[in-house]
C-alpha cells in the first residue's frame, strides 16, 4: 500500500476511497434485501412450499413517483366456503422493512381482489403472496423501475 | 382523527359482489424520516383497517410503513343483506376513525 519511501501510493489512496465509500454507504438506514424479503415471505409460509401461480399483480412497470404506487392483487379462486383465499401478503426488496401490507379475506369478499397504493424506496423486485383456506401458498413477482423514489428527502 | 371518504354503493341486489373503496388523511410516518437534529421522526402510521358489515368482519388489512400517505384500501365483499357497513382505522397512537355507510339489498 505505501511505498519504498514510506509515501503512500496513488493506488493505496484510492484503495483508502473506496474503502470511505463502503463506509458511507454502511451508514445509511438499514434497508431490506433480497435476502430479507426472502426471510420475511418464509416466516408468512410458515415452511410450507410457495408455488408460483393463481396470483396477478398490476403494478406499473416504470413508476414516476416512488411514494404512491397504484397497487392492484387479484388472485384466482372461486371464494367459496370450501375453498378461498384467507390472506393476499406483499412483499418488497429495497424499503427499510420487506413487509408491505397484508389483507384478510374470507369467502364473504366474493371477489380476491384488493387493491392500495405503496411506497417504493428503489427500483426492485416485488412478490405478492395468498395464503389459501386448504393452507397452500401461490405468489407472483413484478419488477419494476422507480424514477424519483420515496424516502429521497431528507 | 381526519378526513375519509368511502365509496359504498348505496343499492346493491343480494349475492352482488359489491367494490367498496377508502381513502383516510395522514401522514403515515414510517419512523424512517430523519429530523434536522439528526433524530428520526417518531413512526405513526395506520397499522389496522376493518371492515364490518352484517355482522362480521369481512375484510381487514395490516397496514406497513411502506403503504403510501393518506392510505387508498379498495375491496371487495357479497351483498348479503341491508344495513350499515362500518369501516374502522386504527393508528399507533391508539385514535380510531370510524365511517359508517348504508347499502341497501334488494332480491
């Protein structure tokens, strides 16, 4: 890292940059992670296996404003009382916390389909996960690019 | 606690899978806004949303910090019989705004 001289390097300094740069971004707020996500939709599932299908998101593709995004989840089932969908979870990669929102149905909604409006901290992939009455789980993901992301000020 | 404005339709015929749409003012603070001192801005958010509606609870939803400012909640639920449909948001400092709307089933 330094030289004979005991002078420090041009590449030594810019090892050290780098290196404040690491830093710095270890200070920002603790955000959630792929990772993160994955630990939260696993402890909804409760260890049961996730399969994909049933479940659409409608979520755009390319967000403008990351503090408000029109969220719509229709998961397919007849909503009978034999046969319906309990609970719609969504989860995200990149806000400080992977839990989104999560919406209690029951054979009297007629209709699984719910829809709000999010927050999204960066451009990220998001996973939609129903929890059905006979206890099994269907998911679907949606990427998507956000432009001007929430939590920007300050 | 604030402003909200419900969209229940006002008739319905019995076994119609009816839209019920919610909008409530506030200002969801997710706990993660840092203040000029440097200290965060303390979360309050709306953690709970119920909708009760011929006397049972047909929808409710756990709300996040990552649900926008003055939360939009659209649902779905059969038309079952007239009589009052009660929505109920609950915050973390405990204040409950309740809306009521009447349908009215015909069929």
């Amino acid at each position: 890292m330094t030289g004979t001289m005991g002078a420090p390097s041009r590449r030594g300094i810019l090892g050290l940059a780098t290196g404040g740069g690491v830093l710095m971004l270890g200070l920002r707020p603790a955000a959630a992670t792929p990772a993160g996500m994955e630990a939260a939709v696993r402890a909804f599932a409760e260890g049961a296996p996730i399969r994909p299908g049933r479940v659409t998101i409608d979520i755009p593709v390319l967000v403008e404003n990351g503090n408000a995004v029109p969220t719509t989840v229709t998961v397919e089932s007849p909503m009978t009382a034999a046969d319906h969908v309990r609970t719609i979870a969504l989860f995200n990669e990149r806000n400080p916390l992977p839990d989104i929102v999560h919406f209690h149905l029951g054979p009297r909604s007629g209709r699984a389909k719910v829809a709000t409006r999010i927050r999204l901290g960066d451009s990220q992939t998001i996973t939609a996960v129903a929890r059905m009455s006979d206890g099994s789980f269907w998911s679907a993901t949606a990427d998507l690019i956000v432009t001007l992301p929430a939590c920007i000020e300050g | 606690m604030a402003r909200a404005l419900v969209n229940v339709p006002s008739t319905a015929r019995k076994g119609e899978v009816i839209e019920i749409r919610a909008l409530v003012q506030h200002p969801m603070e997710t706990g993660f806004r840092p203040k000029g001192d440097g200290t965060m801005v303390p979360r309050d958010i709306i953690a709970r949303f119920e909708c009760v509606y011929d006397g049972e609870t047909v929808f409710a939803a756990d709300l996040h910090p990552a649900i926008s400012a003055n939360p939009f909640l659209s649902f779905t639920t059969v038309a079952t019989a007239s009589g009052e449909v009660l929505l109920r948001w609950t915050d973390d400092k405990g204040r409950v705004q309740e809306e009521r709307a009447t349908i009215t089933v015909t069929g």
